[in-house]
C-alpha cells in the first residue's frame, strides 16, 4: 500500500536527520518468495490436520493485495507510537519478527489491581481527601480540635495504608510498562508464536520454549470456528503443519479478536503473507513504519513510489482514525487478497508474478 506526499522529499531529508542510522536486515536463503519456491509435496491430510481441515475453512495461499484489516490495528494509534519508540521495549512486529504473546494468570491479576489502584488515585481518593478536610476546616471546634479528635488517626490511615500503596502499585505499573520487566520477572508474557520474514520460518512455544519450527510455507492456513453461548461464533485464524501430525496449530490471529467477519481474516492472512514475502514490500501499516527502512525490499519499493517515511506518525490521533475508517470502507469493494498460487506445483502457476499496486495519497 503505497501512500505518496507531496512533501515526501523533504520529510526524508527531516527524517534522515531525526532518526537514527538502522541495520538493514538480510534475508537467509530458507525465507518465503512467492517468486522463487520449490514446488511443495502433496499433503497427508490425516490425523489431526484432517480434522482441522474438515472442520475450518482453509484460505490457499495467494497473490497478495494491497488489502488490510483495520481490526487490532486501529489499537495502535500514532501517539501510542511515539511512547513505544522511546520506550526500550522491543516491537512486537518488526522487520525481521512478528512475535505473539499472551498474558499469564498473574499479568491479569495485576492489571487489574493496578486498574483500581489507577482508579482511587484519579477518582477515589481525592473525593476522600477533600471530605477530610471539609470535616477538618468545618468541624465543630474548630481545626485543631478536629485533628486531636480522631481526625489525624482518619489522615495517616488513609495516606499510609490506600494512598501510598495504591501509589507504589501505579508507579510500579508504569515502570514495567516503560519496560523494566525486571522488576517483576513473574509477569513477563508467555510467548505463543514467531513469524520471521529474514528466515522465513514459524515457530511455535510452549512454555517460552520452542516446541516446533518450520518453514512458512509447509503450513496451511485454516480459519478455525466455535459457537459461543450466544449463539454467535468466534474465529481462530490458525497454521497447521503440513507434513507431521501435531496435535496444535499455530494461533496467528489473536491480536485482530474472535468476533470479525470471515473477509477480515483473510485480509489478515493476506497482510500475513505479504509480511513473509521477502519478494514483496512490508504491509504498509503503521506498527511498521519504522521499520520499513530497514528492509531490503521494502526500501526499494518506498524510493521508486516516493512514499512520506512518517506517512502514519505524522498524523494526528483523529487523522488516523480517520483514515482507519476510509480504508475499511474503500475494502468494501475490493478483493481480499490475489490470484491463489498453487504451492503444489510452484509459483509458475499463477498467470501473473506481479502485483498490481495502487499509489494512494
């Protein structure tokens, strides 16, 4: 998705002097090309990979488009941005990396005591302290009076035992949202999943340990569906291992939620797809912004369209919204992804090897 401005040459030259020199990236020889694969062994549809393919709908692997979904993606607004480039913490999504990760049991524990912590410091507590000293200043006999009767026990217990405690929580919280994770070592997230465009392999953990690796393309892809108690049904966008009968997929779609239309998760796993093709320019998203001038490929592709480098965290917060919104109206009429690309029989099975890009302003 290429976006063109108008001032694009001088936001390079501003952007070259306020941002740091990057490593590019280099690709291995095992990473995916939608140009340039083996064609791949029939599979073996048995055991588990049979039932998931019965019971889901597979999407086949395509073309990709310029196509995008706006859902988890809107999360991050250009603000949210700016914080998360001073801040130490490693891009969940990178140029070489998309990395998923859950919360444990004890992260979403402590996100809620540091909520009402947050919310007695914002709310609670300033009400108690102006009651306090309502009764204080009003009281009968006058201020000193009221603090030598009882008042004062009332004072130091609410600092000393709510206000300082919920200030040390909030201030911990901020700390290890700042990225000081080794302050709590126990909350760390588990990781779930790794996409890597430079090797173009996936890999699955159990237990921040890797229970499996292969390459992005001995995987199908399989949208993965359960009614809830409503009556409605929740989608799971899931890679099944080809070639070995593992009892687990790989959950790629947990950041995007359960409650979408079946389009959004194709456009999901054309995004997905586009981010492993090292032939292809990184999805034009602004998670990924920075990192677009570290990749080969993508470097290339944003000189010959004289794509704006700070085309998404130049905006305003509204402005992104916005735009946001005029992108999942404009998809409505639009394919989700390309032509299929038959991985059985290699990519010269697909009438076109190129893409049709459109410059968007």
């Amino acid at each position: 998705m290429a976006f063109v401005n108008a001032n694009a040459t001088a936001k390079k030259q501003n952007d070259s002097q306020t941002e740091p020199e990057n490593t590019i990236s280099q690709y291995q020889d095992t990473a995916y090309n939608s140009q340039n694969f083996p064609p791949q062994k029939p599979r073996q549809e048995k055991g588990f990979l049979r039932r998931m393919m019965t019971s889901g709908k597979p999407f086949s692997f395509s073309q990709t488009t310029d196509s995008i979904t706006v859902y988890g993606l809107d999360d991050m607004t250009p603000t949210i941005m700016a914080e998360e480039e001073k801040s130490s913490k490693p891009m969940y999504w990178t140029e070489t990396k998309l990395i998923g990760e859950s919360l444990s049991g004890w992260s979403q524990l402590y996100v809620l005591i540091a909520g009402i912590a947050n919310v007695c410091l914002m709310f609670v507590l300033p009400l108690a302290y102006i009651l306090f000293l309502s009764g204080l200043v009003f009281g009968k006999g006058g201020i000193v009076f009221a603090w030598n009767d009882g008042m004062d026990d009332l004072f130091w217990g609410l600092t000393l035992y709510v206000t300082l405690p919920c200030f040390l929580i909030y201030l911990h919280y901020k700390l290890l949202h700042a990225g000081y994770m080794f302050l709590a070592p126990f909350l760390r997230p588990s990781r779930i999943f790794e996409l890597n465009r430079t090797t173009g392999m996936v890999t699955l953990f159990k237990k921040n340990k890797p229970y499996f690796t292969h390459p992005f393309i001995e995987f199908d892809c399989v949208l993965m569906s359960s009614p809830t108690q409503q009556g409605f049904l929740n989608y799971s966008l899931t890679l099944i291992h080809r070639y070995r009968d593992y009892s687990v997929g790989v959950p790629i779609s947990g950041s995007m939620g359960a409650n979408h239309k079946v389009i959004e998760y194709l456009r999901f796993w054309n995004m997905v797809q586009r981010y492993m093709d090292i032939s292809q320019p990184l999805p034009d998203i602004l998670v990924l912004e920075p990192a677009r001038q570290r990749d080969p490929t993508t470097i290339a592709y944003d000189k010959e369209h004289n794509r704006n480098p700070r085309y998404w965290r130049d905006m305003t917060d509204e402005e992104f919204k916005q735009k946001m919104d005029e992108i999942e109206k404009t998809q409505k009429n639009t394919p989700a992804t390309g032509k299929p690309i038959d991985i059985f029989k290699g990519p010269d099975s697909t009438t076109s090897q190129k893409h049709n890009r459109k410059k968007k302003k």
